[in-house]
C-alpha cells in the first residue's frame, strides 16, 4: 500500500451502546492542480482543473484526465511531466497549439465525486441517432470470479473501505487496478496507465468499475475503447443509454452468483 494514500486517526467506536476509543485508518483525500504547458514554451501554463482525490499515481490520474478530456489523443502528445512529490502537477504537450479552447470550459474544483463531462461531448451523445449493434462471447465463470479476483488488489479498500476502483481484466486476468476516493479518479489512473504503457484495448477486455454507474464512466470508458463494462454497482438511465449508442455491453450489480445485463444484442451468448 501506498503509505502517502492513507492516514491513521484515533475514533470513538460505540457497539450496543459502549464507547470505546479506537484506531482506524482512512483514505486521504486532498486537492491536486492540474496545469498544462506548451512543450516549447514552459512558461505558456494554463491552469486546467483542480481535482480532489487520493495521493498515488498522480502521473496516471492527469494524463487520464487530459485524455478524457481529449486534449490529448495519445501519450505521444505528452512531452514530459513535472511533478516534484507535490499538490501540483504539470503536462507539457507536443500539441499545445492545436488544442480547441472552446471545447474546455471546464474551470474550478473537481469533486472526488464529480466526473468530466463537456457539454459539448455530451450533447453529441444524445443527439446521435445511431445504435451500434455488436454480439459478444462471454464467459460467465470470468464474471463470478471477479469480486474474488479484486480483493487480492484493493490495498486501501482492504484498510479503509472508503475507496473506489477500476481495473482491466483480459484473458479472466486482472491486468493492472487502481484506487481513489472518486470513481472518475479511479478510472482517469487507469486511462492514464493504459497511455502510457500503450495498450491495446481488445475488443473481450473487461472494464470493471468497484461502484454504480453514470453517463461520464461509459463516455470515459467509451473514449478508452472498452466494448464490455462491468460494475458491482447500478447503471445510471443515462448511462444504459450511451451504452447501448456506443455497443458497449454493460453489466451490474455483479457479484459471485449473478448479475444484471443492462444492454445486450440478441446474438450475445453467455457461456460457462
């Protein structure tokens, strides 16, 4: 675990009316500035969103952020980071100079509980009238064995209860896994990942997000071409919808026994 993630507290436990002092411990949640910076001009900063979160790869979490946000496209477009083990981050671009402002708006602080979306982006979403159709191959088993699969991963869960998580499953594996205290955090690290180490999302991988879902998860997850989403939460009606728009299989409230097929093409076949 992270040490710089958590914190150690002292409480007051009451259990059948008896008080008790307790040590606990609990996820860290603190402000993180997000800059970005022309590479070839180090002075042209722009300061781009304040985000609440968990200390821990706060590399991932920005170049996650800036691709969801599609300011950058690929991690290509990233020069170098500046970082400096502080509350501030800074993303020099190769493509500062062909970014479109008008579509980042976006100002001010980003809740752990708060995802990216553009209203811009979002109204694309709706406004298309095209369903993508797409059948999938799905092994149940890989499904019921993924809450089991996590808990050897959820370091800070395992510790505070207190966080969210998103993972990359390929070939029933779990393939890299990250933790915050907010979901979109969450999933922004392991965008982030995913750039940076230049994988390939293949069309059986295996999104899996820790709680519910809503609209800015599915458009994250759509952006990072993730075709099948699972989550051990409930899907947003909004988020069942893009879902459905984008071909994406969406899946909740799984767990060891069963789950709940929100989109499904009638050629999708679920096999042990």
């Amino acid at each position: 675990m992270k040490s710089n993630s958590v914190k150690d507290i002292q409480i007051c436990k009451v259990v059948r009316d008896e008080k008790s002092a307790f040590s606990d411990v609990v996820a860290i949640e603190r402000p993180l500035k997000i800059n970005i910076c022309n590479a070839n001009h180090p002075n042209s900063l722009h300061r781009l969103a304040l985000t609440m979160c968990t200390p821990g790869d706060d590399e991932h979490l920005a170049v996650g952020y800036l691709f969801a946000e599609r300011i950058i496209d690929c991690f290509q477009d990233v020069s170098h980071i500046l970082h400096n083990e502080s509350d501030e981050i800074t993303v020099a671009l190769n493509n500062y100079e062909h970014i479109d402002w008008n579509q980042h708006e976006r100002s001010g602080v980003v809740s752990s509980s708060c995802g990216v979306c553009g209203k811009t982006e979002m109204d694309n979403y709706l406004l298309s009238s095209n369903t993508i159709s797409q059948a999938y191959r799905v092994k149940t088993k890989v499904l019921y064995n993924i809450p089991g699969l996590l808990k050897s991963h959820q370091d800070i869960f395992s510790k505070t209860g207190g966080v969210h998580g998103s993972a990359l499953m390929r070939d029933g594996q779990i393939i890299s896994y990250f933790e915050d205290v907010g979901r979109h955090n969450a999933l922004d690290k392991l965008g982030g990942y995913i750039l940076k180490s230049e994988i390939s999302i293949l069309p059986n991988d295996i999104l899996i997000l820790s709680g519910r879902v809503s609209f800015e998860l599915i458009q994250k997850a759509d952006r990072l071409g993730f075709r099948i989403v699972t989550a051990f939460g409930a899907p947003s009606s909004l988020a069942i919808d893009i879902a459905t728009r984008t071909g994406i299989l969406l899946i909740g409230f799984l767990n060891e026994n069963s789950f709940n097929i929100y989109t499904c093409n009638e050629d999708t076949e679920f096999i042990d």
